[in-house]
C-alpha cells in the first residue's frame, strides 16, 4: 500500500466568494471530513494534480500535513471538477483512524484475456470498484481479477477471488465481478414464399 503526502492550509471564509478567491490564487477549497469536526482547508492545484498522477486510479492513504504542525491520515474520497474546464474546484477528504475498520471504494483490474472473448466471439464486462472493509494498513491499491479462464456464459464473483488478508467484502454476499456475455444466435432466416 502506497501513502502519499499532500501539504494543506485551513481556511476560514466559507462560500462561494472566498472559494472563488483561492481558486483565482492557485488553490483548491477542500474539506476534511473527521471525526469530531469537519475542518475546510485550501490546497495547491498543482501539488494536487501532482499527486493525483502519481496515486492514479489505485486507492492509497494521504498523510495530510495541515499548516501549524497537525498530520492526519485520510483518503480523497471525491473531487468537483468545472465542466468545461475540467479544473479541480472543490475536494472532499475523509480522516481515518489507523486503528479502525474503514469502508472504502477501491478499483478493479483485470489480468490476461478471457478465453469467451478470443475464441467464442463473447464480451467481457467488469465492474469498475468494488466496496471493501479494512484497515488502513490492510488497504489493497486495487483488486486483480484474473479473466483469462473465463468462457462465453460464465461469471466470477466475489467468492471466487483470492484472499486478501484483512479485507472483506461487507456490500453484497457473493455479487458478480467480471462477466463474459455469450454472443446472440444468429437469427433464422425467413423462408421466401
């Protein structure tokens, strides 16, 4: 598991003007959602951006160090971005404690080709993020699903994943992770009369 650290500032005009001036100075209004109270922070766009090309879309845990000496582990849990800038304009973070159980989001990948797509002419569909239950310690970057068994028809779920120590899958009992969907038959042709 990957920690990143990110350098923040807390802030103290709320709303849309002083929101609009950070963004104007090269800042990003955020707020960190913790346990007692929810504190609303700025942070640079650019050391952001940086960050955010190096965690990808793998889920990591951010040492948040706040301007006055504090340190707070947390994840990015979302981020607004302007439609037609495509500019960060606001960001989301969630404190947690590393001795807790924590609910988190974290991406699928797939391994190798599945043999319904390259022989049997299926498609594959995945699912893009699985919800999971861990430490903060345990927390895996992403979840390997290994497709290339995988026949037109067929299915993995959950259940048929490899153990991940310390992890769990707390949303469903057994939902389907990757799908490899067999082509339609062809249809009858029509007799001509």
């Amino acid at each position: 598991m990957k920690k990143y650290k990110l350098n923040v500032k807390s802030r103290d005009g709320l709303g849309r003007g002083p929101a609009r001036r950070l963004r104007n100075a090269g800042l990003i209004p955020g707020i960190i959602y913790g346990k007692g109270e929810n504190l609303p922070i700025s942070i640079d766009a650019v050391e952001f951006r940086t960050l955010m090309r190096a965690k990808g879309s793998s889920a990591a845990l951010v040492e948040l160090a706040i301007e006055g000496g504090a340190e707070k582990l947390s994840i990015i849990k979302d981020y607004q971005r302007n439609a037609l800038s495509q500019k960060v304009v606001h960001i989301d973070i969630l404190e947690v404690d590393p001795n807790v159980e924590m609910t988190t989001v974290i991406p699928v990948h797939t391994k190798g080709e599945a043999v319904g797509v390259l022989t049997e002419n299926g498609t594959l569909e995945v699912v893009s993020s699985i919800t999971v239950r861990c430490l903060p310690k345990n927390l895996p970057e992403f979840i390997e699903v290994d497709v290339s068994e995988l026949h037109a028809g067929s299915s993995i779920h959950i259940d048929a994943l490899p153990a991940i120590e310390g992890v769990t899958f707390p949303a469903n009992q057994n939902p389907t992770v990757a799908v490899c969907i067999a082509p339609d038959e062809a249809p009858a042709a029509t007799a001509e009369a």
